[in-house]
C-alpha cells in the first residue's frame, strides 16, 4: 500500500507506540489465504521515500526500491532491532537492490 505521511503516522502511533512518520511498515498475515499463501502488507509512506531520496542523494525510484525490499525482508522474517540484525537485512536489501539494478528494474 502506498501513502501518505499522515496515514503511516497513525499506523506508527497505533501499533509501535512512535507518534512520527516512517518510510515502510510491514504486517505479517498469519492466516493462510486460499490456495496461495500471502505473506502480509508492506505500506510505504511516498512522502518519507521523497525525503530520504534527498537526504541521501538518490534517486526516488531507487528509495522506494529500497523500501518494499526492507518491508517484504521483514515478511521474509528478517529484523533490524539490533545493530547485528540491522547489518544482515541491510546487506541482504543490498543485494536484491544491485541484482535489481543488473537487471535493470530499478
């Protein structure tokens, strides 16, 4: 899902208790669904993308990349609490972001 600020803000307070914005969120669904599994919801602040994209210097498409990659890592298990998890999920979004690239997605 794709918003706004203002919508992921509410999500953020809801459910993590941080009354701020944040660039990705992502749910887990613990059901089955039919006959395909689904792993969850990834909802993306576009705003938060824009201002990342400038802060760091990188392309909006490249930012907003990177962001479904992080929320579908959190689906996959992945966590970034701690500063070792936070290691080994950014080197692992940057491997699907350079294959991305190589393969011309991004």
């Amino acid at each position: 899902m794709l918003c706004g600020n203002k919508f992921i803000q509410k999500l953020n307070r809801k459910y993590f208790g941080r009354n701020e914005p944040t660039d990705v969120i992502a749910f887990p669904l613990k059901d089955d669904i039919g006959p395909v599994d689904i792993l969850g919801e990834v909802i993306i602040s576009l705003d938060q993308v824009k201002s990342n994209a400038l802060f760091y210097k990188v392309r909006f498409e490249q930012e907003l990349a990177l962001c479904i990659i992080h929320g579908i890592l959190h689906l996959l298990g992945y966590r970034d609490g701690s500063q070792r998890q936070r290691s080994i999920m950014e080197q692992a979004q940057q491997a699907i972001l350079e294959k991305a690239k190589s393969l011309k997605i991004v």
